[in-house]
C-alpha cells in the first residue's frame, strides 16, 4: 500500500503515499496499520482528485 516515503522538513516529519482501493481500505490501513506504530502520533490525510503532471526531472551535477 506504501508506493512513496518522504523525509520532509517543517510541521512532519514523513510523508507518505498510499494506494488503497477505497475509502474503507484507507481506513483500514490508517486506523489497523498506521496508528499502530508506536512512534506515530499523528495522521494527516490529503485524497488527490487528479494528476496533473508525472515526471523525472534530472538535476545536473
């Protein structure tokens, strides 16, 4: 269900992208999964409508 894992600065510390096939399986996932790791003490859900743009972007060294 994971795909995605962020280390990120500011207000969190992770941010996480999920697969899940309907809300139900969310839920599932946030409240039997998530929330049961000890050192997780807070969720924050954002639900995309759509993707606008996907794509590798190469920096120059």
């Amino acid at each position: 269900e994971v795909v995605e894992c962020h280390f990120v600065t500011g207000k969190y510390a992770l941010w996480l992208k999920l697969y899940c096939r309907d809300h139900d399986h969310l839920m599932e996932v946030l409240i039997d999964i998530i929330r049961n790791i000890p050192s997780v003490i807070q969720t924050e859900t954002l639900i995309s409508l759509d993707q606008a743009i996907e794509r590798q972007v190469w920096v120059k060294q």
